[in-house]
C-alpha cells in the first residue's frame, strides 16, 4: 500500500537543477556511497512493507542484512532530523536492519545471458557487488576465494557478535541465486596467474581486500604472547584460537583494535585496557561501536603510543611501555619527552591496520595494460563495507563498458507528483527508538549477538520520525492569491514571504524574505524546515501548493 496517491505519470528529468535538488535536499541519500534510497524505504517500513523496504534496500546496499548491522553509517550524522534543534538522527540503518529481518525475498529478474564470462578473485563486499551487478545484466560470473566460505571480512574479520554468520550466509545466497559460482579454498598466487585466467575469461576482477595485518617493527614485538589483530580476529572466528587470557592490551584504533577488545572478554580477559595514539574522537569506528565496547567494562587511554614491549627472561609479555603524546592545531601528534610509563599484560594485541597481499599486488603494471580490474579494499586500503560495496559497483560498470555496446551511465531524476505523504506533525514528538540489546550476563557468550533488532512496532514508530524528505513542496507563485491561509496553518517556520527572487552562482533561486506586508512578491516553502504534513496543500483554496516525489535511477547510456 503507498499513501502517495500518485496523481500523473513520472517526469523524468535529467536537468542538473533537479540533481542537486535532490543532494541538498536528501542529505542522507547524499551522505551514502552509494546513494540508497533511504526515505523510499523508511517510507515503505512506516507503511508495513518490508518487501519492498528490503527491495529498494537491496538494489543500492545489495547486502541489507550485513549492512544493517555493520554499516558505518555515513547517513546518520548528515540526517535532517538531527540538525541543530530538531533532536537525534533517524536510526537509518537499524530500520534497513529491520527491513532485512522481516522482508527479505529472493531478488526477481529476468536474466538473458549475454554469453560473456567474468572472473572475480575474492568474495568479501567488493567482489560480490561486483558478481550481483554484472550477474545481473547476463554475465556468467565465477567468483574464486581463499577460504573455505565467501563473505571476506564480514565473515573471517567482523565478529559474529555483530554480526552472525547466518546473515552473511542470506545476503551472499541472494547472489549466488542470480546464478553466480563461488569456488572456495582457491588461492590465485601470482600476476602470471592471473594472465592465464585473463585467457578463459573476458574480464578479471581483483577485489582481493586488506587480508594482511600491518606489521610494526616495535623493541619486543615477537615476544610470547604479543599477536597481530586481524590474525587474532581470523583466528577466534575460525574457532582456532584457545588462549588462557587475563591482562590484555590492545593498541590501535579501528574496527579491528575495538573488535579485538571485545572478543578478548569474550575469552574470558580480566582486564582489557585499548590504547590510542591520538584522541576518543579520532578513531575510526562509530561513536556507538566506543559505548559498547565501554559498557562491557573495556577501558580506553588515548593520546599515547607503545615505545617497547616488556617481556621476561622466557620471552613471554610482562608489559607494555608507553609515552603520552601531545596534539596540536594542525592534528599532527608528537611524543611528550619523559612521560613514559608502564603498564603491566600478559597479552598484547597490535591492531594499527590491513593492507593488501603483496604477492598479486603487482597491479599498477597489469591494471595499466588492462590485464585486470581492481576493487575494493585491494585497490582502495582498508576501508568499509559500504565504500568496497560502492567500489564494486564502480568496476562493474567499468567492466560493462568495456564488454558491452553502452557509452556509458547516466543518471535520471525520476519526479512524480503525489496528492499526500501521510506524515503528521505528531510524528515529530517520537522519541528515537533504541536498539534492544543482549543483556550483560550474557555477554561472554562469544557468538552471541549484541544487538537484537527492532520489533515490527519499534521500526514502524521509528520511521515516522522520518521527514521523507525526497518530497518537494512547492508553490506555484503565478496562481497563489497571497491568502495566507497556508502561514495560517504551518506548524514550523516553513512558509516564508519573499520580497525578492534571486538566481544563485549554481543557478539555483534564492528567496529574499520579509516580514513586510506590502513588500511581498511571493510566498514561498523552505524544504529545510518543512515537516512533510500537508497542512498547507489541504488549507490552500487555489490548490496551488504541490507535492512531487524525487528519485534517483541510473541508467545504461546507449
Ligand atoms: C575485524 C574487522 C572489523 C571490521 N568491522 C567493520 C564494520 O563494523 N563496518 C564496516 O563498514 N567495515 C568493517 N571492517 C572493514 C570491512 O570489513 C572491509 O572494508 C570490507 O570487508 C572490504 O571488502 P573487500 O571486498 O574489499 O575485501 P575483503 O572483505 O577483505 O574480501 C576480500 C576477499 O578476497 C579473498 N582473497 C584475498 N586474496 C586472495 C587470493 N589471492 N586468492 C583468492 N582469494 C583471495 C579474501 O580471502 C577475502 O575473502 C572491518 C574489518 C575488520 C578486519
Ligand atoms: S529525515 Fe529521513 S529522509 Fe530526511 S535526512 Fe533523515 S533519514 Fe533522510
Ligand atoms: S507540508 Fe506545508 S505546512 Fe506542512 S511543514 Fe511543509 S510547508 Fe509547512
Ligand atoms: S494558501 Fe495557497 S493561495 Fe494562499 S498564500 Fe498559501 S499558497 Fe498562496
């Protein structure tokens, strides 16, 4: 069911105006790398339709399941809902969450095989982008991994108390259901072999990933007891790693660092102190990733750095030495001389980053003689999900391109106009709803998940918080009979009289306002502040206020 009310056919427009309408306007959409219909989906969860929130989900996120968990949620920060004065952000991704959890269905499509075949080596986010993509405009896909199971680092890196492995299993069968073959446990060595499956393939794609930790060369690094974080990761998700654990240092300050602190209580640690180079705020996991890993008793210091590793007469950790360090305007951070200090662990976890395997790196050489293609966190560093989703994207249209007929892709704004919303202005007294979690006695459980997901009630509530701001609101100046029967009616500050119209740099009008009645040449909606209620379109007697719905496609150039 959508309340819009569709009242004509859809316009599609590619003016340039229109697309930036829909980056100021839909910030969220803007923010995502990918450019998720988020209000689309809100709207559908609001109205009951997980199917289709999962679908609109699907066709940008291809992975919803996975994303909705452990997406690093660009979206938020930049929501409406969470400017000054206006409260929190919509919980975007835990309603994509929610839009995984009750409506996932098979993706439907009518798939003509266009008798071409493409290889991918790596099947984390980038490389199964990249398979559902072109799996999808009639390519046979062979996808050849290294481990025993697809997913890369949403399998053998995330661990499976944010992320269980069932629901990387769902959104990787949604791709091999498009008919893409995965081989496990192949390892591509060399260039060389790459070269020779460049001869039974018409494409190759390398979306290897960061699948090395960064070594450090750190006075006591090889002692007994002291171990790389994604190698401490891989190991605890493969069920290989049974270490007594009790005093643990992690140093770093990313997903890993934090991952390794909570799989460190997970194995039953004591103490588990996380240290950082520079400041809390600096580290490059989501704010809500930090409270967590603090509310299972995991301690932070910030600004210092590990000077040596401190190990007894058979080698094995005693400690860490540590100097504090200072920050200064431009960010850089230096060693404060004689701050050094102690600290005691029987473990020491380095967690300072990933980088790609050397070994089939010798990509600039290859890439430039188009031998291959290159994408993800292989070509891009460690990244995310959602930038390796993106970037998997990007190699498949470059690789339709080249096998393929098409110029190019164009993007389309899809405009349609709508009679209602259905939004209300009570909807703005919603408090965020908060994710149900785990309770604390239970969090040792090592595979265990944390969050628990919303309930259908909770996610229809939270999506009402939503302003669905893909819809435009505009009044047609040259029928208003300057009534004001529509500032009568306004909830907010959104209906402005204007003395002036003028054309900006970019080409876009700018309102002149004024609180003067007998300077005014327009009435005017600000799309910042609108609510999205109606009030004004069912108070107007001319009927000249009308709403239209802006969505974004992209399309194959011919
Ligand atoms: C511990 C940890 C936690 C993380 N947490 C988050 C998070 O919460 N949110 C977030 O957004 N991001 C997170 N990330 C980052 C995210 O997982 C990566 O950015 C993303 O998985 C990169 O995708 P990719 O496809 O480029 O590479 P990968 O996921 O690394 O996949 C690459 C695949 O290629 C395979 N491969 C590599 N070399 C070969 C070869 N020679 N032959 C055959 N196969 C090969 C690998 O086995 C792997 O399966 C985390 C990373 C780690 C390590
Ligand atoms: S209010 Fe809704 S549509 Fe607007 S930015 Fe936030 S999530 Fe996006
Ligand atoms: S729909 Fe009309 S009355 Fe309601 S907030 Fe928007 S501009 Fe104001
Ligand atoms: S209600 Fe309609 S006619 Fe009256 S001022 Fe508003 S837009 Fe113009």
């Amino acid at each position: 069911m959508e309340t819009e009310n569709r009242k004509d056919d859809t316009h599609v427009s590619t003016d340039k105006l229109d697309r930036k309408w829909i980056d100021v306007n839909i910030p969220c959409s803007a923010a995502c790398p990918v450019m998720t219909d988020i209000p689309g989906y809100i709207q559908a969860i609001k109205e009951g339709d997980y199917e289709k929130a999962y679908h609109i989900n699907r066709m940008e996120n291809i992975l919803p399941g996975v994303l909705g968990r452990v997406c690093d949620r660009p979206c938020e920060p930049a929501c409406r809902h969470g400017w000054d004065g206006l409260g929190d952000p919509v919980s975007i991704c835990f309603l994509k969450r929610a839009a995984a959890d009750f409506g996932m269905k098979p993706v439907c499509a009518e798939i003509k095989p266009n008798g071409k075949n493409v290889c991918i080596i790596g099947a984390g986010p980038a490389g199964l982008t990249a398979a559902n993509d072109l799996a999808l405009k009639g390519y046979g896909v062979t996808i050849l991994e290294q481990f025993d199971q697809p997913g890369g680092m949403l399998r053998y890196g995330i661990p499976q108390f944010r992320l269980p492995h069932d629901v990387v299993t769902e959104d990787v069968k949604s791709i091999t259901d498009l008919g893409v073959t995965i081989k496990t446990n192949v390892r591509i060595e060399n260039t060389g072999r790459i070269e020779e499956l460049r001869k039974d393939y018409d494409a190759v794609i390398l979306a290897g990933g960061c699948a090395n930790p960064k070594h450090t060369t750190l006075p006591g690094v090889d002692s007994k007891g002291a171990y790389w974080g994604l190698d401490f990761m891989i190991a605890a998700n493969r069920e290989e790693l049974d270490i007594p654990l009790e005093n643990v240092i992690v140093i770093g300050g990313g997903f890993t660092a934090v991952d390794c602190t909570r799989m460190s209580y997970r194995m039953g640690a004591k103490k588990i102190t996380l240290a950082y180079r520079r400041m809390k705020k600096d580290m490059y996991v989501g704010a809500h990733e930090l409270e967590v890993m603090e509310s299972e008793g995991i301690d932070t210091i910030s600004l210092v750095s590990a000077v040596t590793i401190l190990s007894n007469d058979e080698g094995v950790v005693t400690g860490v030495e540590f100097i504090h360090n200072s920050i200064n305007e431009e960010r850089k951070i230096a060693p404060i001389s004689g701050s050094e200090f102690v600290m005691e662990a029987d473990t020491v976890i380095f967690a300072v980053g990933q980088e790609a395997d050397d070994k089939v790196a010798e990509t600039e050489n290859a890439v430039r003689k188009s031998v291959f293609y290159v994408a993800g966190d292989f070509r891009n560093g460690s990244s995310t999900v959602i930038e390796a989703v993106a970037d998997g994207r990007k190699v498949a249209r470059e690789v339709h391109m080249q096998l393929s007929n098409i110029k190019g892709f164009k993007e389309t704004i899809h405009i349609s106009e709508v009679k209602d919303t259905g939004r209300k202005r009570d909807y703005d007294f919603i408090p965020i709803q908060h994710m149900d979690t785990t309770p604390m006695r239970n969090r040792q459980i090592k595979n265990m998940e944390v969050e628990t997901g919303y309930s259908k009630e909770k996610s229809v509530t939270e999506a009402k918080r939503c302003y669905l701001c893909h819809y435009n609101y505009q009044i047609d100046i040259s029928r208003c009979i300057y009534c004001l029967a529509c500032i009568d009616v306004m909830p907010v500050d959104c209906i402005k009289m204007a003395k002036d119209i003028e054309v900006t740099e970019d080409g876009n009008l700018n309102y002149v306002e004024t609180k003067n009645w007998s300077e005014v040449e327009a009435i005017t909606i600000d799309n910042d502040k609108c609510i999205r209620c109606g009030n004004c379109v069912r108070a107007c007697p001319v009927d000249c206020i009308s709403i239209s719905k802006y969505k974004l496609e992209t399309e194959e150039e011919k």
